[in-house]
C-alpha cells in the first residue's frame, strides 16, 4: 500500500502562483511514476503532469510553460509549480502514483490516490 497527501492549495488571484506538494509514505518506490490530475466542478478528472524515474516529464497543452512538475526521490516528494495562473485552473489537485513506472496522461494507469488539495484561481 502507499499513501499519498497533497498539500499547498488555497486562493490565489489570476497571474499568481502557487507550489502544490505530495509526499509519498507506505511501500514506495522511487521506480514509481508520479502525476498530477485535477478536477473541476462538473467536470471530469484531467491530466496535468506526470513525472518519471529519471525526471522526464510531460505535461497536458493547457498548462505547458506555465506549470512544472519535479520530484525528490530522498524525501518521497513530487511538487508541481503553478505559474501564471488562470480562473480555468480552478480544481482540486490530486496527486497520483503509477507503480509500473509509466508516466502517462491516462488516469486508469495509476493506482494510488491522494485526497485531493483545492486550488482557487480568483479573476
């Protein structure tokens, strides 16, 4: 089992930034793929960034150039920098683990879950 918690959502007005934060505890690996996915109101969960082994990257179009994602496989951490931030990045941020190491933008792929932290992107 592996546990998962986001932290560093809050309110922010547009153009802001914010550092979102998850820690890893329980049977992790630093092999172990990790992403970010968010949720809008009514809308469904999306793909935001998903971070390898090794540190490759990649990133959904809405926010490439604006967000970064990066871990630090010491501390069990994956963090995701939030740049120029828009009203439409309203959601809550989940951040998720993929035991097979594959880093890709389809949900199902991954199989631990944190809880979720809110981010609030006023206009």
């Amino acid at each position: 089992q592996v546990q998962l918690l986001e932290s560093g959502g809050g309110l922010v007005q547009a153009g802001g930034s914010l550092r979102l934060s998850c820690v890893a505890s329980g049977r992790f690996l630093s092999s172990y793929a990790m992403g970010w996915f968010r949720q809008a109101p009514g809308k469904e969960r999306e793909f935001v960034a998903a971070i390898n082994w090794s540190g490759r990257t990649s990133y959904a179009d809405s926010v490439k150039d604006r967000f970064t994602i990066s871990r630090d496989n010491t501390k069990k951490m994956v963090y995701l920098q939030m740049n120029s931030l828009k009203p439409e990045d309203t959601a809550v941020y989940y951040c998720a683990t993929d035991t097979y190491g594959r880093a890709s933008y389809n949900a199902h792929t991954y199989d631990y879950w944190g809880q979720g932290t809110q981010v609030t992107v006023s206009s």
